[in-house]
C-alpha cells in the first residue's frame, strides 16, 4: 500500500515557497499559466504584491498580505476571502485567466 502521503510530501519538499502558506501557489501559477520560469515568476509575483522576492517565502508577512488582498490563507478567519472569491481576486491581481472563472463569467454567473 505505500505511505499515503509519500507523494503530497514529496511534493511539498519539492515545490518549496510554502503553498498558500507564503507564494507558492500564485508563483506556481504564473509559471504553468504564462510558461515562465521560476526566477522570472517569483519577480513578477512580487512586482504585483508590492513586496521583495525574499518576503514571498515569509509565511508571517504573506498571510498578512493574503488578508489584506483578500487572495485567500490556509486558515481564513470569518469574513476573509475564500475559494471563488479569493480566484477571482488573485486572477484580477496577477492578470490572468483561470478556467473556472472564465466559465463562471460566460454563463453569466459573475
């Protein structure tokens, strides 16, 4: 049967930058929506946060950016953006298009 969570820790390891917790996630979606690589995401993630490319793996810095751009955090309070909400946010902030949006937008949803 194997560890169950091998590969989600594997994975976590790998990718670095914290997930949700700091930048990881908006980084790994600058380079899989736009092809860029990491260097080149990590500057423009921190372009549009305002903030240096050193504070985008402070998880304590982050989560208070997070909160105050309503992009989303791994324990959002009440209140706090969250799923669609937080999508929307971190797609009009990074200047991209994410499916589930654009669907959303095409039938009429948003």
């Amino acid at each position: 049967m194997g560890d169950p969570l091998g590969m989600a820790i594997s994975h976590a390891i790998a990718s670095g930058m914290g997930g949700m917790r700091a930048a990881g996630d908006l980084v790994a979606r600058m380079q899989m929506t736009r092809g860029m690589k990491i260097d080149e995401a990590k500057g423009y993630v921190a372009d549009k946060l305002g903030i240096a490319v050193s504070d985008l793996t402070d998880p304590v810095m982050m989560t208070e950016i997070r909160e105050d751009l309503e992009i989303g955090s791994m324990y959002p309070l009440p209140g706090c953006a969250k799923g669609l909400e937080a999508k929307i946010r971190i797609a009009e902030l990074l200047g991209i298009e994410i499916n589930c949006i654009r669907r959303m937008k095409s039938k009429g949803w948003l």
